[in-house]
C-alpha cells in the first residue's frame, strides 16, 4: 500500500502534458489565412507553451451553428471564421457581404477597424469567442468565356456558383442563369460549354487555370468583398494569464497585417501574370446600375433601422 502512494506522489510531481491546441482554417494549405493563421500558433506556442496544434477539418465549419458551438465550449481553441459565422452573432456583418455594397478591401478594413468593428468584436465577446484579428476574405468577381459589354449582357448566362443562396440570388438579379457545381467541376464544365462563366476571387482564378477557358476578369465589378476573423475560445482564454493575453492581443494584431499584406503581394503577382496570358480585365456595369439590380436581396436588411442605416450609408459612399 505504501508503494501505491509513493507511485501516487511520483505520478503527482511530473509536469502535466499541455492539452491539444485544437484549431481551424476554413482555407486549405498555402493560402493567405492559412499561413497567417500558422504564424499565429507559432506565437500561441511560444507564448503557453501549447503543444503543435491539432486542425480539424475544414468542413467541420459547414454546420455554423455546431461549429460556433464548439469554439464556445472551448473544444476548438483557435480559429479563422468566416464573414457568415461572423454574421450568424452580428447582423451587420450580413449587410457588409451584401453584393455589390462594397467597392473594396480597402473600404471594408476601413470599416472593420472603426467604430462597426469594434462592436462587431464585442458581439463576439459575449458570445464566447474572444476577436483577436480581421482577416482578408477575398474579392469575389465574375469571369466569363466571352466578354459581357454590359449588365444586359448577363442575360441568360449560365454562370458557376458553390452551394450558396446569397451568390444564387445574386446572379438571378443580374438576369444569368446560376448553376451550382463542385469547384473542381469548373475547367470541365467550361470545356464542355456546360457554363459560360464562373465567379470567385482572383488567385482562385489563377491558381486552378480557370483563366484559360475564361479570359475575360470583371475586376471592378467586385460583388462581395469578403472578410474572416481571427478568433480564440473565451474559455480557454480566461485560463490564460495578463502577460500571455497581452502578447496574444499583439500576435493577432500582426497576424492580420501578415495576412493582408500576403494577400497584397499575391494578388499583385497572380495580377502580371494573368495579363501577361492575355486575361482582361474589364467592367460589365457602373455602381448604379448594379444596385438597382440587387435592390430585392436587400430588402429584407431595410426593415431593421440598425441595418437599414448602415446599408443607406455603404450605397451613398458607393455611388
């Protein structure tokens, strides 16, 4: 019985094994917000003495609400969330991804990081997630085979979309014809002429080679500016010390630099390139024109006086 509690006491005075940091990227390997995001770690790391993070799968995000869901209990400790999952906690992150209400990222971090941001950020808070960061989300832009001179010229369009009803209503109102296929369906369904068009964000574009079967890139015409938060569990954030929360609040606000300037230099590179292959970049429609199109799909965010506000302010400014 003696060696029992010996063996007790022994067992008592060993270091304890740090717990998984488990974590999320809605991004697959190499791209921006994953690299972004692994630079965070590493200063999470050497800040907690965290062991090397365990990622779950990116589709562990598609059920939103679970998936909030498990950050709050603290089951995923850090992560990248979409604009959508954002929007889930805070309405006016549903105005800000609204097509065609902003003009750039430019105009959207500009937002993010005054007075809409910070309560977007306290939303968060209450919630049980704890913001750390905005992330680049990506422009998304139409790209089509032949070139449309004009919204008009949409009519009947059969344009690639993923599962998402926001892009769906979207490409309704502009008079083209949405089709919802697998990413990795988009070059074969171009060769086939099953589509006509495609839309997504300008290193998707040039990363899969879509711009060889659709050369024709409407880079003014972003119709969603998207955006992603860097976010870290409540619960696990109340275990950490002040010093360690300090340097995490520093490592999230570099991260984020990190991120967007990635997204700079890539988009910038993917940019020369795609001229260089013959890629144009054109407008189909001015501001105008575009906003009275999706004028239905903001309806409903006209009834509430907070939301109906803010869209009043985004369209002004985009006019």
């Amino acid at each position: 019985m003696r060696s029992f509690f010996i063996a007790l006491a022994l067992l008592a005075s060993l270091p304890l094994k740090a717990a998984p940091l488990v974590a999320y990227t809605p991004q697959p390997e190499g791209h921006p917000t994953t690299v972004a995001l692994a630079s965070f770690i590493e200063r999470v790391q050497a800040t907690t003495g965290a062991e090397a993070p365990k990622y779950v799968p990116i589709d562990d995000g598609k059920d939103q609400g679970k998936f909030l869901e498990r950050i709050r209990k603290g089951d995923i400790k850090v992560a990248v969330i979409s604009g959508s999952m954002v929007g889930r906690i805070d309405p006016m992150a549903n105005v800000m991804r609204l097509p065609f209400i902003l003009r750039n990222t430019r105009q959207m971090f500009g937002l993010l990081e005054g007075q809409l941001g910070q309560d977007m950020a306290r939303k968060l808070d209450a919630a049980g997630l704890v913001h750390l960061g905005w992330y680049d989300g990506g422009a998304r832009a139409i790209y089509s085979q032949t070139k449309l001179g004009s919204v008009g010229a949409m009519k009947d369009v059969k344009i690639r979309i993923p599962a998402r009803k926001d892009l769906s209503d979207l490409i309704t109102s502009l008079g083209g014809t949405p089709l919802q296929l697998p990413y990795k369906d988009v070059n074969s369904s171009f060769e086939s002429h099953k589509i006509d068009a495609a839309e997504n964000d300008l290193m998707s574009y040039e990363s899969e080679g879509h711009y060889k079967r659709a050369p024709y890139y409407y880079v003014g015409n972003n119709h969603i500016v998207q955006f992603e938060a860097l976010v870290v569990s409540k619960a696990w954030w109340n275990s950490l010390s002040e010093p360690q929360r300090v340097a995490l609040l520093k490592a999230g606000s570099e991260s984020s630099k990190f991120d967007r300037d990635l997204w700079t230099e890539r988009l910038a590179k993917a940019r020369t390139r795609l001229e260089k292959e013959g890629v144009k970049f054109l407008d189909y429609g001015d501001s105008s024109i575009l906003l009275s199109r999706v004028s239905t799909i903001y309806r409903p965010f006209m009834n509430d006086p907070a939301t109906r506000d803010l869209i009043v302010k985004l369209m002004t400014a985009r006019i």
